[in-house]
C-alpha cells in the first residue's frame, strides 16, 4: 500500500507531465507560458519531497517569478502569427518524438542499473538539518574557487553586454549638464529696443 508521501510524488509527477505536454501543444503562446509556470511549480514540490528545499525555493522564486513572467510579457506584447508558428509542428513532431524516446530510454536505464537502484533508499535527515546551510558550507569551503570563477565569468559577461547594448551613435543627441546649469540671462535673453512707429 502507498504512502501520502508516494501519493504526493505522483499527483506532482502527473501535473509535470501534463504541463509539459500542454506546453508544446498549447495553440496561445500565452497558455503554453502558464503551463511552464505549472510545471515548474509541480517541480519544485517533487524538489521539496526529496529535501532539496534551496533547489526548490530557487526553482519558484528564480524562474517562476522573474523568467517566466519576463516571457509572459515578452509573448504578450509581441504580435505571434499563430497560424505560421504552427505549422512546423507536424514537420519537427517525428525528431521531437525520437528525442523524447531517447530521454525516456536513458532515464529507464540510469533508474534500472544495479549501481543505482541496487536496495537504496532516500537519506533522512533529522528535523533540524538544513539543506540550504549545508549547500552553503560545500560552496564557500570545498569549491570555493569554482564559484569564484564562475562568479567572475558572470561579471564579465554581464560587464560585455552592457558594453555592446551601450555603443555611441553618430545621429544620437546629448546634453552637458554642467553648461546648462553655469548659464546666464544674458546668455539667453537680449534685450532690444526700438523706435515706436504710428500710423495714421
């Protein structure tokens, strides 16, 4: 007989499926975004029941909440022609089915190899363990300069767009600040004074 954790573990693996089926066969571009936004959720829950709550909380606070509504927006103001994004669909279905036959064969076979599934079960941990301090002790200690290294290469990719996106154009207008503050009315108003003439 099935636990409540086991059943919890296949309502959120179904809802994945789902939503990951829904994604690809979605016709509005903006349901199939709300149906990856589920997937992730559905997600991090299976994350949660494996104790992985920083992998869990990263997934729904990372994705969820600031790529995903980035591409919400994004599908949202952009105008799609649907009929011309669908009809590759039938043309690409036999190399996505082949790819996803693949993916399901490798999972199948890393699930079912002795070294793995050879009468282990999950770890517990006591009810004060933290998976999050603990990630946090392997970074700064054991792989210290990887994540500095990968922090760096961040910064320098980061410092390389802004320096792309922010070229000088030859037809671009500036202001000088300082000019404009050091100006006089004298600089901007003359005064002129001329004869006053009647007609009669």
């Amino acid at each position: 007989m099935m636990n409540f954790e086991t059943i919890v573990f296949y309502v959120f693996a179904a809802l994945t499926v789902f939503a990951a089926l829904r994604v690809i066969t979605a016709r509005n571009p903006v349901h199939a975004v709300l149906f990856l936004v589920l997937a992730f959720i559905s997600s991090s829950g299976i994350w949660l029941l494996l104790e992985a709550e920083f992998l869990a909380i990263t997934l729904v606070l990372v994705y969820v909440g600031a790529v995903m509504v980035l591409f919400l927006f994004v599908v949202m103001m952009l105008d799609i022609n649907l009929v011309r994004l669908r009809e590759d669909f039938w043309r690409w279905l036999p190399f996505g089915l082949a790819l996803a036959g693949l993916m399901v064969f490798q999972m199948v076979w890393v699930l079912g190899s002795p070294a793995t599934s050879a009468g282990k079960t999950a770890v517990r941990h006591a009810a004060d363990y933290s998976n999050t301090k603990e990630l946090g002790r392997l970074i700064y200690t054991d792989y210290v300069y990887p994540f500095e290294i990968a922090a760096v290469l961040l910064l320098v990719a980061m410092v390389a767009a802004i320096a792309l996106t922010l070229r000088r154009r030859k037809d671009s207008k500036s202001q000088v600040v300082a000019e404009q503050v050091a100006v006089k009315k004298s600089d901007r108003l003359r005064i002129v004074k001329m004869r006053a003439e009647s007609r009669e």
